[in-house]
C-alpha cells in the first residue's frame, strides 16, 4: 500500500508539472483565438467555443493523461527521458494538428450574398485554389466587409454553377466581389425588421436598448449566417459594424 501511494504522489507531481507547463501553452493559443483568430462577431457566429474545447483536449488532456498513465519514477532515468520524450512528441503533434485545424478554419471575412451576411474562411479560398484575396480591394473595415453581385450572364452562372459542384460556397465565388461601400444601399434594402423582432422578444429588445441606447432607428439591422449561430449585425449607416446580437430563429 505505502509502494502504491509512493507512486501515486509521483504520478501526481510529473502530471502536474506537466499540466502547469501545458496551462502556459494554453493561454498563448487562447490569446490567439480570442483576440486574433477569432474576434467578435466571429467568436460566437463560427465556433471559437468548439476551437478552446479542442485546444483544451489537445493541451491540457492528453498530454498530462499520458504522462500520468506512463511516468513511474521507479524506471531508470534513460527510460523516463524517453518515455516523456514520445509524450511530448505526440502532444506537440496533436497541438500542430489542433492548431491548424483551428487556424484554418478561422473567418477572414464577412461576403454579403443573396440577403445576408456569411462568414468565409481560409479554407473556402483554398478549395478554389487560390489564396485569401486582397480584401483591402473591396473594404476597409475591420473585419472586411464584402458585397458580392448576383450573378449577370450565362458564362457567370456556369462559372458559379462549376464552383458549387466542388462544394465552394456561392459568397466565396471572389469573381463577384465588389467594394461594399458602393453597394450600401442594395444591402441595407434587405435589413431585418427590427420592430417585429423587438415585438416578439423582450430579450433582445433590452440587449439592443442598451446598444443603441434606445435610438433604433440610428442605425441599420442586417442578418449574418454562420455555422454555429445567426446573428444580427449592428451597422451604422456608413457600413462599420457597431455591435451584434444573437438571433437564433433566423433562417
């Protein structure tokens, strides 16, 4: 019994040790998603929760579990070193592949299509081939802003049509990229109605009273479609987004 509670404390002590040095990796990357990868609205709109809970399984799970599994200090100290070694080896390669995965699939920009805003990502431009475009081309607002034209020809819908074939969103179709600024008036013709929606939620009225500090008509309602959750973005007229609210029953 003392053997085993011996062992136990020096399990504990490496994983812990090992938690520590894995936490201070941890608030690196959390940093990153937080205030690089994954700023407001895109945190909430495309997953930044589901990108910690991964980076949190990835740091701070498995590479403390296998060192608690594995270490035991009764080993000679060359295979201690080498047991922790592969720990490390498999725990860093699983941090490349989470962060990757996680930086990948981070929203550059908001493209609006059709009656609503969309989160695009790196992926969607690398699917096509080609890398993020020269956003400054077509916003200059943080995070870009994009309008992008229907389609105006046959060679347009064939070219559209051949893109949506290879699973490339239609808002990521850059051939239809224009400036935002010029195409204000086109977006905020389809803003959400935000009497009706104040009408049937007293929740989100008191969320916009205090955003708007009860002067609704001062700015302008349009819808964003993300992955994870719908939103409606806040605008001033000049097209900078001033804040964004949950909207869940948004189709």
């Amino acid at each position: 019994m003392a053997a085993l509670k011996d062992k136990l404390k020096y399990k504990l002590k490496a994983t812990s040790i090992h938690l520590l040095l894995s936490l201070l990796i941890f608030v690196v990357i959390l940093y990153f998603i937080l205030f690089d990868w994954y700023p407001e609205p895109f945190f909430t709109a495309q997953g930044g929760w589901q990108g910690i809970r991964l980076m949190v399984f990835v740091d701070l799970v498995l590479g403390p579990a296998l060192t608690f599994i594995v270490f035991n200090h009764l080993k000679q100290q060359k295979e201690i070193i080498l047991d922790l070694s592969l720990i490390a080896v498999v725990q860093i390669s699983a941090l490349i592949w989470g962060g990757h995965t996680v930086y990948t699939q981070r929203p550059i920009a908001l493209v609006y299509w059709g009656n609503a805003f969309y989160t695009v990502t790196s992926d969607d431009y690398s699917a096509q081939g080609m890398d993020n475009p020269d956003f400054s081309r077509y916003s200059a607002h943080f995070p870009p802003l994009i309008y992008s034209r229907p389609i105006s020809t046959q060679e347009e819908l064939v070219l559209s049509t051949e893109l949506t074939k290879k699973l490339i969103p239609a808002y990521a179709h850059t051939s239809f990229y224009e400036n935002i600024e010029d195409n204000l008036e086109r977006i905020f013709d389809n803003e959400v109605n935000i009497e009706e929606v104040i009408a049937n939620n007293e929740e989100m009225k008191v969320q916009l009273e205090k955003i708007t500090h009860g002067d609704f008509a001062a700015y302008k309602y349009i819808t964003l479609k993300a992955k994870y959750q719908n939103m409606i973005l806040i605008m001033k007229h000049n097209g900078e987004i001033v804040d964004e609210i949950k909207a869940p029953y948004l189709n």
